[in-house]
C-alpha cells in the first residue's frame, strides 16, 4: 500500500496531504518516516506542520536532522512546531539554534523556543543568554536585571508579602543558572501558598544535589494534590529518585500523580514491583489502567499474567491491546497456562456486563484459552 500512500501525498489537494500525512503518525516504518521527511518541503504549510507533528512521535534518530532544519521554515506555524517537538523529543544538539529562535520575530515561535528549552533543562551560560531568554518569556524587567542584581532581586521577592510575586520569583529562577538560588528555593519549598511551592519545585528540577532530592522527597508527602504531582513529576525525570517513595502514590487520590507513579515504576525492570501495580489494572482512570498494563510486560512476572488476562475484557481498546502485548512479552504461550485458565471464570462473569465489542473480544480470549 506504498504507492497509495505516495499518490495521495501528491494529491493536488492539501487537504488529502495533509490527512494522509497525520495518518502516519506514530509509525516507525522507514519509508513512512521518509514520506513524513519529504513532507516537510511541501508547499502548504499546514501540511508541513501536519508533518512536524508526526516526526515528534517517531523514535528514529534521523528525524532529528530534518526537524532541525524546520526550525528555518518561513512559516511561523512550522517554526514553532519544530520547536515544541525537538524539546519534547529531548534533542539537545537544538539547544543553540533554539537559543537563536528567541529572537525570532513570532511571539509564537519564541514561546516554543522558551518551552523546547525549558524542557531540555537548558540555561543561559552568560548575560545576553539571560536577556534574551527574558525578553522571550515577557520579562523586559528581569531582563534588565539579568547578571549578579537579578539573582539578588529574585531570591529577595522570595519574601515578598504577595504570594503571585513569591510564585514569579520562583518560576524566574528556574532560567538563572546561579547555585545562590537553591537554597531559597528549598526554602519555598514551605511557602504557606501551594503555587509558590509547585514553582519552586519546577525550578529545582535539573539541580543534581542530594539535598534537593531529599527536599523534593518530602513533598511528595505534601497536603495539597497539585504539590504531590509537581514533586512526582520532577522526581520523575531525576536519576536518582529512589522508587520505595513512589509506592505510596499508587494509591493518590488525583489519578495524575497515579499515572506518573506507574510509568515511573514502569521503568524498573525489578520482578518484584509488578506486586505493586496488578490492582492499579482495575483504576478508575483509563489512563492509570492503560499504563500499568503495558509495564507489566517489563517485569516478565508470571504473577501477572492472571490479571492481565482479565483485563482482555476492559471497556477500553487501548488497555486491551497493552495487555495482550504484555502477555505475549511474560509468556508466548500464555493461554496455555494455568493462571490463565484460572482468569476464565472472571472472563465468562463479564459477558453480562460488557458492551457488545466487548463480548466479542473476550469470546475470543476464552477460545484461545480453551483451544
């Protein structure tokens, strides 16, 4: 069907481009990543956004090259996906042409350069780095502050009496790369307003102290659910997280702080953890049940394979498929199985309370199993 997709893609219509273009997204074929590429040169512009879009997804290293060179398209819509996507994408050699997008002419285009910067945990190496960084975020004050007084400056708003100026402060400090600053920060990690705390977290994110881990550790414990996400997601991204403190949070009650635990965890490949995770496959919360589904597989656990095979019978296509694919990475012959002949009877009780193209489904599972 290759030569459909090549038609289509020179269909004199942007339209049909451009929807054939987001119909390759999330492949990993080779000529699909090379029609996504020659994509990038086609003279609508929507649909070279349509493929910058696609490559972000793309796992092959030679994506990197081409989104780089979108970072140069005329159009500002492009531009800024490029940017977005090569900090998502965690592509650090974008880190200097980023840096030079923050004079582009767009605000668009420079608030995705911030954010792909921001992401890459990149900080300005000099004062003109500062400046312009500023400029980009809207901070022509901070900007002209940028050096020795601006750290100064922010570490004192730190105090101010007004909680939007402790929250500004500690956001700012984020960009400034300045070991003065980690001590406040750690300090506002107690600020009475819980935003002043989440920005305060945000900013410590790419400081490597075992200090600042152990601060971060504590707030995961914090009384204030958008405080616990804020410390599971940057404690998420460190290496030296220790995964004993993300247990307790599979049992959070914002499902968002749930999620992030289980693909933390996910990232273990420690038998022992699947224990942990099996009752998170009957979370309220699709998302929760779709990712701890497909980190079962990690562990090759055979305790997991009774539940998974129950969960061939969730509401959700896509927790279905991340089940199966795990089972298939326990055991290729796992409707073989004992424990999957013992999930039979869960199987044959949720015939009278599924959907119809759900029913199908697990007839289908319960005739593997007894084949």
């Amino acid at each position: 069907m290759g030569w459909l997709k090549t038609w289509r893609l020179n269909s004199p219509n942007p339209g049909v481009r451009r929807r054939t273009v987001e119909k390759l997204a999330g492949s990993d074929d080779s000529h699909d990543t090379e029609l996504l590429v020659a994509s990038l040169e086609d003279k609508d512009p929507q649909v070279r956004c349509a493929a910058v879009r696609a490559l972000e997804g793309n796992s092959q290293e030679s994506c990197a090259l081409p989104l780089l060179s979108a970072l140069r398209d005329p159009d500002t819509g492009v531009r800024a996906a490029a940017a977005r996507a090569l900090g998502r994408r965690g592509e650090h050699e974008a880190e200097t042409p980023l840096v030079w997008l923050l004079n582009d002419t767009c605000p668009e285009v420079r608030n995705a350069a911030v954010g792909a910067l921001r992401e890459l945990g990149w900080k300005p190496s000099n004062d003109e780095e500062t400046a312009r960084f500023q400029v980009a975020l809207g901070n022509p004050r901070a900007a002209a502050l940028s050096g020795n007084a601006a750290v100064t400056s922010l570490v004192n708003e730190l105090s101010h009496d007004t909680g939007f100026q402790r929250r500004a402060a500690a956001e700012a400090l984020r960009d400034v790369n300045d070991p003065r600053r980690i001590g406040p920060l750690l300090s506002a990690l107690r600020d009475e307003d819980a935003t002043v705390r989440v920005s305060a977290i945000h900013s410590l994110e790419f400081e490597m102290d075992p200090t600042v881990t152990a601060g971060l550790l504590k707030m995961l414990k914090d009384r204030t659910p958008q405080v616990r996400l804020a410390a599971a997601t940057v404690l998420s991204h460190r290496p030296d997280s220790p995964p004993a403190h993300f247990f307790p949070l599979l049992q959070d009650p914002s499902f968002e702080t749930r999620l992030v635990a289980v693909q933390f965890l996910g990232r273990f490949p420690q038998p022992e953890i699947a224990d942990f995770l099996l009752p998170l496959l009957s979370d309220a919360d699709n998302d929760v049940r779709h990712a701890t589904a497909k980190a079962l597989g990690q562990f090759r656990n055979p305790v997991a394979i009774q539940p998974l095979v129950v969960a061939l019978a969730d509401e959700e296509q896509q927790v279905r498929a991340a089940a199966e694919h795990s089972l298939e990475q326990i055991d290729g012959n796992w409707p073989l199985t004992d424990a999957a002949k013992r999930a039979t009877g869960a199987l044959q009780a949720m015939l009278d309370v599924r959907p119809p193209w759900v029913r199908s489904a697990i007839q289908q599972v319960l005739s593997k199993i007894a084949s």
